[in-house]
C-alpha cells in the first residue's frame, strides 16, 4: 500500500488506498478492478488467459521472490528519478 488516495478520473468518487497487485509475473494496481467493474474496461486477452490459467489466484509469494520485487521497483523508482532530472516542471 502507498497511502495514497485514488480517486476515480471520471466520477471523482474515491476508491481507496493505492495499492500495488502481482502475481510474480504481471503487476496492476488496485485500482484497475473498479474501473473494470464500473466502466467494463477490457483487459488484455494475454492477461486473462495468464489469470485463467492459474484459476484467477495469485500464488503465494516466497521471501525470495518479495525480494526479488522490491528490488525491482526500486531500479524503475531510480530509473524514473534519474531520468525526470533536469526535466522542466
């Protein structure tokens, strides 16, 4: 979670907490559920056969591959720092 609030771009209304979501292969955020429910947003047919494949659970994830994530998220966190540098505001 990122404490931060999402709220829906069209309506305005508030959704919750920003959240991160993955399964070790694909990654979305938690907001993505609402505007599927609401707006009937299409996903893409890739990501549903994965989730279908795998009966529409994530697996649980080992210490290991937690790690392997944050550490991810960490290189594009840096990448996107590095790269907005010098970028006018």
């Amino acid at each position: 979670m990122t404490g931060s609030p999402v709220h829906d771009a069209l309506s305005g209304e508030f959704i919750g907490a920003l959240e991160l979501h993955t399964d070790s292969e694909w990654f979305w955020y938690s907001d993505l559920a609402h505007y599927v429910e609401r707006y009937h947003v299409p996903l893409e047919a890739i990501f549903i056969d994965h989730a279908r494949a795998h009966h529409w659970t994530p697996p649980a994830l080992s210490t290991e591959d937690l790690i392997e994530i944050a550490d991810t998220l960490e290189a594009l966190d840096t990448e996107h720092a590095e790269g907005a540098q010098g970028c006018p505001s």
